[in-house]
C-alpha cells in the first residue's frame, strides 16, 4: 500500500468515525469505548461501541 493511499484510507476512516459520532462514547481506563443501555449497565457489545473500537485500532495502524 502506498503513502497516498494510507492518506486516503485514513481520512475515510476518520470520516466513518466522525459521521457516526463514534468517538463520542465513553472510554474505560484502558482506553477501549464502550456503550450503555438506559439502566446504565455498561456494554462493550454494542454495534456501536465494536464499531468505534474497532475503527480506533484501525485508525492507530494507518496512522503509524
């Protein structure tokens, strides 16, 4: 994969994230998102909250 496209999958990502306002979720102490349900029980199952980790592990690699 070259430079450019790195660049380009990166802003896609970043785009992804920031539409689905996925980096607004809470984070636990090791830094993983998680959601939560309307009695507040915590949730790393979520779609959500799979996607915007998944999408930040992303984001770390294409960044590097």
């Amino acid at each position: 994969m070259t430079e450019e496209e790195k660049e380009i999958l990166l802003d896609a990502l970043l785009f992804y994230r920031d539409e689905r306002n996925l980096d607004c979720l809470p984070m636990d102490k090791n830094y993983k998102y998680y959601d939560t349900d309307s009695n507040g029980v915590v949730n790393y199952d979520s779609a959500d909250a799979k996607d915007a980790n998944n999408l930040s592990n992303l984001i770390q690699l294409f960044s590097r």
